[in-house]
C-alpha cells in the first residue's frame, strides 16, 4: 500500500510487512532530492506500488525482472477492470450535454504510458548506481528503417535517448472544446458560495490549472493591476498573469464573508466550515479532492461532467480566437514552454465547428432560395462574359 509520511519523502510504498520497500524508499528519497513535488511522488509511488505488486504474482525479483514482465503487464493493463470503478454505470459512455466521454472502468493508454515511464527511471536510477538488472527492462523501440541513433554522436558530450518506449500505447488525440456561454452561466449560476465563483472565475479567465490556483496566497493578489502571481506546474516557475475585473469583485465578497484577515502567507482558499482537527475548530486550505466535490455536486443537478480543465480549455480559446491577442499572448498567459504546443493543441479546427459550418452548406445547397445569390457580378467594359465563364466557372447562360 502507499502511505502519507510525514517525513522528508511525503510517500512510501509499505510491503506485507508494513515497512517501507527499501528499493522503492531509496529511489523516492532521490525523486524528492532532485526537486519533484509531492503530487509527483505519490503518481510515482502508486505505479511502483502496481509493479511490485505484479512482479510479486509472476514470482519474479525486482532486480531480475525483464522485457517480458514489462510487456506482460502491459497486456494485463489492456483488458484489467479498475477495482473501484468496476460498477459503475456510466463507465466510457459520453455525455450529451457537453460530449465529454465519463472515466472508462479500464487502464487507459496515458496510464499504460506513465507506468512506463515511471519504470524505466526507477531502473536507469538503480543501474546508474551500478546495482539492478545490467538492462534496462523498460527499454526503447527502434524502427529498422531509421538511421542508427547517435550516428553523428559528439565523443564530448553525453548520449541521448533515441525512440519512445517500446510497450507505449498510442494515445488519440482528441482536440479541447470551449464550454459555450450557455453552459458557463448554467455552471456558475449553480454555485452555492463565492468562494466557487471567485475561484472558477479566475480559471475562466486565465486558464490557470487547478493546483496552481489552489496554491495561492495572500500576496499573491495584485488588486491594483488586478493580476494573480502563479507557480506554475512543472517548472515552478513564478509568473503574474492577468485576472477578469469580475474575478476579482468575487474575491472581494468571498474574503468579505470569511470574517477574519488573511494573513499574507496564508492559503488564499479556506474552507467555509470550520473543523477540529487537534487545533481547535478552525478553517482549513481548500484542498483539491473538495473542489472535485464541488464540480460533482453541479454536475449532478445540471447531467454532465464539467472539470476544472474544461475551464482552461475554454479560456486558452477564447483568447486564441481573439483577433487582438496573438499566439505569443496565449502561450505566456498559458504558461506553455514552447509555443509549439499552443499552436498544436489550441489552432487545430475543433471537429463541432467544421460540422457546424458543412451543416449550414448542406442547407444552402437543399434550399437554393436560403443560399447565397449564385448570378456572377456584371462583367466591365471590354471583357467577354463567355470567357469570364470559363475562368470563374460562372454559368454562361
């Protein structure tokens, strides 16, 4: 099992025995050492708990463990049912509302992926250290046809990996959808405090993700420039990003209902009930598990299955369809590295947009009285219209 500790390594995997895996202990102390958060950990954590856990069933040691036990699992993943979501009803069937699929009951391709990845550092750590197996068992594809890897390799410089990883699943790509206005004032006209508003505003506003908003504090807040200062997810970054007008009258009125001063290092997020947890009754930082709480009480009065990134999506598209931003703009706003990744996932053409405008062709070309006046302009002075037919297609007669 995984457990919370309270020590340096906010998680430890415990075997039969309750006592923490020694190799999987000494592989999250160094994760923790080389900067990763602790949301990080616990992901890493979980999948090693998986991998232990299997390698237990195929009686196969840790440090002898191959390709094959990797592949094996990787097949076991393919057709296993997640224990807890095994009942439940709505398992991969979409939504109508906002065409969102629900979680399937099945292991998905960025789960197989990450599990992946999460072995093959546990390994290269304990391999660079000289100890394990002398190869790697996650290890990475090659294709016959490409050229050989590091063929114009510099002796001076390290080597770098060629190839993804050889079990990795293909993930489809799937491109965002902006929440129509609609279903954004259905949404936030079901929040019951302005603690929700004030914070579902700035993710609408900005496209700040769900931790790092729930990551502010007090001096965070710019009330002049109405701005928030964000640590960006990843690279920790510092950033201040702009905020609606809006957003910030719903922060005004929520510290307003609070009743006490925030402190400037205190969470800005509080919970509205006050709870004793061996301190006496006192309000608590939001944590992320009740603001899912919050997103499944709504869905459960409005029928869908809204998240905090449908948020993000909709305002990383709201402002690429600006004219007056530019794609520069929206990759700071986002925090992306690289404006690559802006361009690739925000400018593709949503698929509910193209239907919508080949619908509207299909009724045009059905009623000729609700299309387009399909006579060709007068043709000027000295122009032949025969040969203006030929050239435009316009219909000579």
């Amino acid at each position: 099992m995984v457990a919370d500790d309270d020590d340096v390594v906010p998680f430890q995997v415990l075997g039969p025995d309750e006592q923490p895996v020694e190799p999987v202990a000494r592989f999250l102390a160094d994760f923790v050492a080389r900067g990763n958060q602790p949301t990080s950990v616990r992901s890493y954590a979980y999948a090693l708990l998986r991998w232990w856990r299997w390698l237990e069933a195929v009686r196969v040691g840790w440090d002898r463990a191959t390709s094959a036990e990797v592949r094996d699992l990787v097949l076991w993943l393919a057709q296993a049912r997640k224990p807890a979501m095994s009942a439940a009803p709505l398992n991969g069937a979409v939504n109508v509302v906002t065409g969102k699929p629900y979680p399937g009951s099945g292991y998905g391709p960025r789960t197989v992926r990450h599990s992946n990845a999460v072995l093959h550092t546990f390994y290269e750590y304990w391999i660079d250290r000289g100890e394990g197996p002398l190869v790697n068992p996650v290890q990475r594809a090659h294709s016959g046809a490409a050229p050989r890897p590091n063929r114009h390799h510099n002796p001076l410089e390290p080597f770098r990996p060629e190839g993804r990883l050889r079990y990795n699943p293909k993930i489809p790509k799937a491109s965002p959808r902006a929440m129509p206005d609609q279903r954004w004032a259905e949404l936030f006209g079901r929040l019951t405090s302005n603690r929700d508003r004030a914070l579902l505003a700035l993710a609408v506003s900005n496209g700040a993700r769900a931790s790092e908003l729930l990551g502010l504090r007090g001096h965070d807040l710019d009330w002049g420039e109405q701005r928030i200062r964000l640590v960006r997810k990843g690279s920790r970054a510092v950033q201040w990003v702009p905020s609606s007008p809006e957003s910030f009258v719903w922060i005004r009125l929520y510290l307003s209902e609070l009743g006490e001063p925030l402190a400037p290092d205190q969470a800005l997020w509080q919970t509205m009930r006050r709870r004793d947890r061996g301190a006496g009754l006192r309000r608590h930082p939001l944590s992320y598990d009740a603001l899912r709480a919050v997103f499944r009480r709504v869905n459960a009065e409005l029928g869908t299955n809204w998240s905090m990134h449908d948020l993000r999506h909709t305002a990383a598209l709201r402002m690429a369809r600006d004219p007056a931003l530019t794609l520069r703009d929206v990759q700071v706003v986002l925090g992306h590295a690289h404006l690559s990744t802006t361009a690739d996932i925000y400018l593709a053409e949503q698929d509910i947009e193209v239907a919508r405008r080949v619908h509207q062709h299909l009724v045009e070309q059905a009623s000729p009285s609700l299309s387009r006046p399909s006579l060709p302009p007068a043709a000027g002075e000295g122009y032949d219209r025969g040969d203006l037919s030929v050239l435009f297609g316009w219909n000579a007669g």
